[in-house]
C-alpha cells in the first residue's frame, strides 16, 4: 500500500474503475477454471500461515454471519511486525488478514469426513473478495503489483488514452492452482470478473483511504496493552478492532 507520490493511487483507481468486466471474463474463460475444493488456497503453506487480507466492513460482515468477534474472525497482517524478547509481536501494520486456528489454516476452512483431503468454507456465503476471487489477480500497471508469483496471465486489450506508456499495460494473472486449466462457464466467468474487478477497486480504495489518515502509533508506557496498531480505511485500531482513541 504505497505510492511514489500523491496521485499515483487516484491514477490507479480510476484504471480498476474503468475495468470492462467481459475483457475479464473473456480472460477467465481463456485461462479456465473450477474450484476442485481442494484447501491449498485456505490452509497453511509449509512454514507459513495463511494469510488472506480481509476489509473492515467484511470482518462485520462475517461477524454478523457468525456469531463471531472481530479477533475471531481478523488478525493483524503479520507482516511488518517486529518480534519481542518474550515471543509477541508489536507495531504498526496496514492490513487485517483471516484468523487461522493452531494449524495455521484459515478458521473457516473445515475438511469434510470422505478422506480425500478435500474441504469447503463455513463461511462460504459471506467469505472476503479475496476469496472469492482466488486465483486471480489484476496488475493494472501501478504502483500496486498483486502478490505472489503468476503461473498464467492474460493482457487486457489496451484502454490506454493517447501518451500512456506500454508498461502500463493492465493483465489477469493466474497464481498456483490445481483448478487452472479446467472449463469454465460465461456465467461463472463473469461473476468472478465482476468480484475481480470490485476487489482491485476495494484494494486501492482501502490504500487511499489508509495513506489519507495514517498518524504514526506511539508506543511507550502509556500503551503497554495496545503493543500492535492496525490502521485501515477507518483508522487506527487495536487488535479487537476498537478505534485506538476510545
């Protein structure tokens, strides 16, 4: 969630709002995809956990589906997170991800009983777009590159206006699934271009709104029982998602 200078994340959002929905699923279709349940995108990854980013309203959102609390359903993103002498982490981060349980799966990934490894979300109905639209990612050019590294990708046609440079050109990338490949339906493919194209508007929409209201965290006596601050689009929180300030 940076910039190289103000403007760099409007420029961005304007280019996933111009997005055109059936040249995202026209490369969903080319690429080719179904879900085979298999729980590689829910679980853990060798040594690390699985980590998904998940917005504030959606953590509600899964709170009110739940039953749950918001540090059941959200963790601060580890990343950029110090450890302490005592094994803890603390300082700033810019992002929620989903809880995980002890193994380091997703909370909500449960495996079903026909032993054959395979599984589904409890919270399949109300899961982030994040999920909804693994494993499929936009590059729009920017400042924002999608992380991880792409096995397939499709470039876009060009919606350049006159001056813009070739290396802006906007690409659906495909990351590591066993469900690449497979037939998928129009249908299906545009409903998971439509989440696409919201979730790269949400992304940037979330980054502007966090760069906007950042105030470095003080930490010191005074907030020995607050050793992490989340900030996202609503502003600084504590790890059970209560504004700092209260």
């Amino acid at each position: 969630m940076t910039a190289d200078s103000p403007l760099d994340l409007e420029d961005e959002l304007e280019r996933a709002e111009a997005l055109d929905t059936d040249a995202l699923a026209d490369a969903i279709e080319s690429i080719g995809f179904e879900c085979t349940r298999c729980g590689a995108c829910c679980t853990r990854d060798g040594d690390d956990e699985h980590t998904a980013t998940v917005f504030p309203d959606e953590v509600r959102e899964l709170e009110a589906a739940t039953g749950d609390e918001w540090r059941d359903v959200a963790r601060p993103m580890p990343y950029g997170l110090r450890e302490t002498e005592g094994g803890d982490l603390a300082g700033e981060t810019f992002e929620w991800a989903l809880q995980t349980d002890s193994c380091g799966d997703c909370v909500y990934y449960e495996e079903d009983d026909t032993g054959t490894g395979t599984g589904a979300c409890v919270a399949h109905e109300d899961r982030p777009l994040i999920c909804r639209t693994y494993p499929f990612s936009v590059a729009l050019g920017g400042t924002s590159q999608p992380m991880g590294e792409a096995v397939d990708s499709v470039a876009l046609p060009a919606q350049r206006e006159v001056g813009e440079s070739d290396d802006e050109e906007m690409i659906v990338r495909a990351h590591e699934c066993e469900g690449l490949g497979r037939d998928i339906s129009r249908e299906d493919a545009t409903d998971l271009a439509r989440a696409l194209k919201e979730r790269a508007v949400r992304e940037l929409e979330e980054a502007i709104a966090v760069r906007d209201n950042y105030e470095p965290a003080v930490f010191g006596d005074e907030n020995e029982n607050d050793p992490i601050v989340v900030h996202d689009s609503e502003g600084a929180k504590r790890i059970d998602g209560t504004p700092l300030e209260e």
